[in-house]
C-alpha cells in the first residue's frame, strides 16, 4: 500500500468510529479517498463530479449515528471484498503496489450500480482517467 492508500484505509477507519458505526463499510473507504484530494483516485473523481456531491452522497447512504466503543473499527463483507479486489485491479493494471487508484477501481467493480454511480461515476470513464494520470510525466 502506498502512503495515501494507507492514509486512505485510516480515514475510513476514523470516519466510521467518528460516525459511531460498529463496521467499515465502502460508503467509509470513499469518504477516505475523499481525504487524500491529490491522489490520483480523487483527481479521477474531480474530473467527472464535484467530490462534495460524492461526499455528500456516501455520508447520506450511511447508516444512522450509534455508540461504539473505542478501539479498532472491523470491516463488513462489503469493504473486505472491496479491499480484496484492489489487490486485482493492482495485478491487472499491472503494477506492483496498492494505491488509491486501486481502492477506488475496486469499488466501482464490486458496486457498478452503487452509490458513486448515482453521482456519475462509472469505472470505463475513471479507468481513463487513471491511466491518463499515470501517463503524464511527473
């Protein structure tokens, strides 16, 4: 995992603890790529949505605040799956590290009909941008 997509992965941990959420759920791993707004996953969604929209969106998809303890926030099905397959967006992208490209070509796989797409994204449109992005010399 590169720094960001750890970063990533933190802040969906935090979102969902702060949300008094007793799992992480996907809604949490977007609103943790939203925290890393020079990442490549953030600058994909940017160039299709306005990511207060995307934010907005997954916070409205979440679950109603509860009251969990402290300590460390499990995953639920939907998001091990989803971190499950960043590591084959990885493989097929053929690089040999996680970021949060990955994480966020992940999602769109697992929930093509999902929450992002209801703001306008879709993963043919991100894959481009993604690969224009990593295209560019830096």
């Amino acid at each position: 995992f590169t720094t960001r997509a750890k970063n990533v992965i933190t802040a969906a941990h935090n979102a969902a603890h702060e949300a008094g959420h007793d799992h992480v759920q996907p809604e949490h791993l977007v609103l943790g790529l939203l925290t890393e707004p020079d990442a490549i996953a953030a600058k994909a969604m940017a160039q299709q949505t306005a990511l207060d929209g995307v934010r907005e969106a997954m916070i409205a998809a979440l679950p109603p605040r509860g009251d969990v303890g402290d300590g460390l926030v499990p995953y639920d099905d939907d998001a091990k799956k989803v971190l499950e397959l960043t590591f084959r967006e990885a493989l097929r992208l053929g690089h040999n590290y996680i970021g949060t490209e990955h994480i966020l070509l992940a999602l769109l796989d697992d929930q093509p009909d999902g929450h992002l797409a209801s703001v306008g994204l879709n993963k043919a449109t991100i894959e481009a941008s993604i690969t224009e992005q990593l295209q560019k010399p830096t």
